[in-house]
C-alpha cells in the first residue's frame, strides 16, 4: 500500500469506543492494592510499546524505561521516598498534616515493578522542531509516554501508582542516571486487587473534582459563560462520567 495513502477517519466501533473511555475514566492511581503476583512479560512489554507510541516534540522520543525488580534498589528507592514524606508533611498547614500523614502515597515495596520513565535533554540535538522556544517540550513529551502506559496497563487490568515525594537528585544517583537525563516519573507497577471507583484523596475529602464548566474560557482567559449550550452538555456529560454512564451517541 502507497505509503501515504490514508487510514479511514471513520470513529472506532462503539465498544472500541466506549474501552478508551472506560480505560480513561476508571484508571486510578494505584498505592495500596498491588498484589505480588509476577507481571507477565508480554503484557509488560505491550506497555511499553504503548508508552513508546506517545507524542514526542520534534519526534524526539526522549524517554527511556528503567526496569527495576531488585528488592534492594526497591528498598533504597522506598527509604528515600521516607525521608521526603516526612519533610513534605511540614509543608501543609498543622491541621492537615495527620491526614496527610495517614494518606498512602506509594507502592515501591508492594509492587512487583518499578518504572522510572526519563527524558534525555540531548536525544536528537540541541535544535529540536517544537522546542526551539519553549524548553520544557521535550519533559512534557516524556509525560505522554507516562499516560499511554498508565491508560494501556489499565486496559489490561494492572495497576500504576506515580510516586514524586522524593529529591530528584537521590533518585538520579541510586539510578546511576547520567546527568543529562533526567527522572520524570517513578511508577509502581503490578496486578492489583481492584482500582477505587473514585480518586483515593478526593474519597479522603483531601480534594474534590474541579467542575470542568468552570474550566473553560472561551477565545481570551477570563470570557466564560458565553456558550451556554456547551456548558450544559458539559455538565451533564461530566454528572454522567461521573456515575460511569458517559454515553457515545455517535452511530458506528
Ligand atoms: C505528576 C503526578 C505525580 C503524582 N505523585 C503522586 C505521589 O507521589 N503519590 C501518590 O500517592 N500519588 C501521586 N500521584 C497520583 C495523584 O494523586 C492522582 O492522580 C490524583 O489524586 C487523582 O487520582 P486518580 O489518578 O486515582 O484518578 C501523582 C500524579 C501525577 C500526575
């Protein structure tokens, strides 16, 4: 086939469709239901290619993937997450601090693989297309890779916890990560007992979801309001999301 020849634009069949979304709206961040259960190479190895399908700036591709199984490096990785947890609970006002104390933000130890995704400053150059002006593209190009994997894991039923209470420094250097790159996100993956039905800190009144009508501004920041028939699609789609019944009216 004409290499440039065109894939259909035609949506993807409804079951196709409603996956995507149910993948997007039930995945969660996972601290406390990993089970030690092994994760099988070719579902591992399938996230990874999810992860290496992401957007990158400049087709850049500045991400690497460190595979981390060894207990001790685990355990080195989970005792400097200890001190910065404790050093961050002093950072919220005194009558927050019990809860935040009591909150679990993590599962190194629990589960089976750790994944620290990197972005490599240098990967194609010092002149990248799309980050000639704005630095931080090519960071926000390794985030992508972080949401595919963690969006692929949950279609295939494993749990991702994302854990950055850590100076980025000791976790560079119990990586040996060169200077050049670096740690974007650490992940806690593995099998898990089942994902909460909502956000762990906003079920602990920590946090609740934003209303996205309130979110939206239309042509200059600060005009809102000005397409009511939107906002009321919005709010509804929102309630609906929110209840797990978001419905896909476009016909196959
Ligand atoms: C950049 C980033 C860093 C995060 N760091 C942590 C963390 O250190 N510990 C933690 O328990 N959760 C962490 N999370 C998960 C968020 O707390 C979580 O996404 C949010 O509360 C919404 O819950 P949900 O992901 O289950 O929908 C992080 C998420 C992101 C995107």
């Amino acid at each position: 086939m004409d290499q440039r020849t065109l894939l259909p634009a035609t949506p993807l069949p409804i079951d196709q469709r409603e996956g995507v979304y149910r993948a997007i709206l039930t995945r969660r961040d996972t601290r406390g239901e990993f089970l030690p259960d092994p994760v099988p190479d070719d579902l591992l190895s399938r996230i990874l290619v999810a992860a290496h399908h992401a957007p990158s700036v400049g087709y850049m591709q500045p991400w690497s993937f460190l595979v981390i199984r060894e207990e001790g490096i685990k355990r080195q990785v989970h005792d400097a997450f200890l001190k910065a947890h404790a050093e961050a609970a002093l950072m919220f006002p005194e009558e927050k601090r019990d809860v935040y104390r009591a909150l679990k933000l993590e599962g190194i130890m629990e589960a089976p693989i750790n994944i620290c995704i990197t972005c490599d400053r240098d990967r194609a150059g010092p002149a990248v297309i799309g980050r000639t002006h704005i630095r931080a593209m090519d960071l926000y190009s390794s985030v992508c890779a972080v949401q595919n994997l963690w969006l692929a894991a949950r279609a295939e039923g494993l749990g991702v916890g994302w854990v950055s209470i850590f100076d980025n420094g000791t976790v560079q250097r119990l990586l040996n990560i060169p200077k050049r790159v670096v740690p974007v996100a650490y992940l806690c993956l593995g099998k898990v007992r089942g994902y909460h039905q909502r956000p762990e800190l906003e079920a602990a009144g920590w946090r609740e979801r934003l209303p996205l009508d309130q979110l939206i501004h239309f042509d200059q920041w600060g005009r809102q309001g000005t397409d009511e028939a939107l906002l009321r699609r919005l709010r509804n789609d929102q309630g609906a999301a929110q209840s797990g019944r978001l419905e896909l009216s476009h016909p196959d």
